[in-house]
C-alpha cells in the first residue's frame, strides 16, 4: 500500500499531535444532517501522509467511522487489483520516456538533483508518467524517519470492525486528474520542485500548522496557490469535489455514512462543504 499512500500524497493533505487554537466556524470533522435524512453522515479531511509525532486520530473521528453504515475513501482500497491497475496507469505510452520529455541534456541536470534528494536515480521511473516522480519528491518533503497515514489507519480500523471501504472516485478517476495535465507544464513542475526542495519543505511546515487551526478554508486558498503552476485547480479539486456529490447523496439517503478526504477538499466556494450546502444539507463543524 507504500505506493497508494503516494499517490494520495500530491493530492494534499495533513495531521497533528495537539489542536492548536481552533476556529469555532471550522473543523475537520463535519456532520451533514436534513434534507430528509433519516441519520447524520460525516465527513472529515484526512492526511495522506504525515510524520509519526503529528499523528492525530481523536476518538470522536474514529466512532463516527465505525457507526456508519457505508465508510469511502478517495479510492476503493480494498480493491486487491487497486496497485495493478496503478502501475498499468501510470506507464508512459509504449515508446516514450521521461528523459525524452526532457531533452537528455536537462534530464540530467534534472536526475542530479533527484539523486541527491531521494537517493537514486530518476532512470528508475523512466517508462512512467511525470507524475511517479513528482510523488518520489513529495514523499521527502516530510523530513523524518517515520511516517502516518490517515487511509491505512481507516483500514486497520474498518478491518478490525468488518467494514467494507468503498471509494468515492476509481483509480482511473484519479490518474486521469494528472493526464488531463500536459507533460510539458509537469516536468516545468518537477524541475521546480528539484531546484526549490528547500522551499517545498517549509511549505509544507506552514501547511501542517495551518491544519493545525483545522481552518479548511485557508487550506484550501494554500492548496490552490500551490497548484497554479499547472493550472490544476479544475482537475485536482473542482471537477472531483462535484463528481463526489451525487456518490455522497446516494449513500447518505440509504444510511449514515463516513467520507474521508484530503482536507483541501473541503473548503472554498467549490470545496465538498459548500457544495453539500447548495444541495440543501445542513453541514456543521463537529468540535474535535
């Protein structure tokens, strides 16, 4: 599941150990009631990714989680074929590689950095999509030696309870964000990620503060300044967060239910939050 976690990872976000002081309008756990259903439902922003000591995992979250009758993720992660069908998906089409997406004399400038970042070269990944690397390079930016993710501990959890994960969008969905990118404006990105690592990792730190507040708005103005780049906003939050609504309702209307998402999902004008509002829900921050 290493791999999954890192596909998630670019696609945002963050934990913490203690609640720093809170905004009493914001959560990250939030409770979606009216419009005619029969139970709550409940939704919270997740971290793909985090250092161990800022693990965060309040009983309240958990409890909402094994109550539910149906619990999502991003992704089906119970599906067994879930890492094939990655792989399959993130190979360049047959023929072309990275280095020639560069130009060999930038690939290596590009690899030389890479090395002394991860530890090997980029020649490993070179028959996949920019997007592999692009997630070999985030997973430095958290600078220490263990790791959390909020995914793997809801399936510990749905396992120990016998509850099957469902996934609000399919691995196709989600490599397609990242298709629907042109190569020339990613490998733009990954040269800046490579030539501003440092940057890359106090973002990061500011970010993780910030989650601190469990201010979903701010989150998301910070996520969509990070994405301008390349132009990502529309693939990576709008056009999914409105995909997720109508998976939402239908399981909402059968029973109480559990979505788990990156937290910059959840807030701004286009955020989950406020879609579900536009469709008549009554959407509460549930005090953590």
């Amino acid at each position: 599941m290493k791999k999954i976690k890192l596909l998630s990872l670019f696609l945002i976000l963050f934990s913490f150990t203690s609640v720093a002081q809170t905004n009493d309008k914001s959560s990250l756990l939030w409770e979606v009631s009216g419009k005619g259903l029969q139970q709550p439902s409940y939704l919270f922003g997740t971290v793909h990714m985090i250092c161990k000591e800022d693990f965060f995992f309040p009983e309240t979250v958990q409890e909402k989680f094994i109550n539910a009758k149906s619990v999502y993720l991003e992704l089906d992660m119970d599906d067994p074929s879930i890492i094939m069908k990655m792989m399959t998906l993130l190979q360049l089409p047959k023929g072309q590689t990275i280095q020639q997406l560069f130009g060999d004399s930038a690939f290596k400038q590009f690899d030389s950095a890479y090395k002394k970042i991860t530890g090997s070269s980029a020649m490993s990944f070179n028959t996949f999509k920019p997007f592999m690397l692009m997630t070999m390079i985030t997973e430095k930016t958290l600078n220490c030696p263990a790791k959390e993710s909020y995914e793997q501990s809801f399936m510990k959890l749905a396992t120990k309870h016998q509850k099957d994960i469902k996934g609000l969008e399919s691995m196709e969905d989600q490599i397609a964000v990242f298709d629907a990118i042109p190569d020339s404006l990613e490998i733009i990105s990954l040269k800046e990620m490579v030539n501003q690592f440092q940057k890359q990792i106090a973002d990061f730190q500011k970010l993780v503060a910030v989650y601190k507040t469990q201010d979903v708005d701010s989150l998301f103005r910070m996520t969509v300044k990070g994405t301008d780049a390349l132009n990502a906003e529309a693939e990576l939050l709008t056009k999914r967060n409105s995909k997720w609504i109508p998976v939402m309702q239908k399981s909402m209307q059968e029973g109480s239910s559990f979505f788990a998402v990156g937290a910059a999902h959840l807030g701004g004008d286009i955020g989950v939050i406020a879609l579900l509002r536009k469709q008549g829900y009554t959407v509460k921050p549930v005090k953590l």
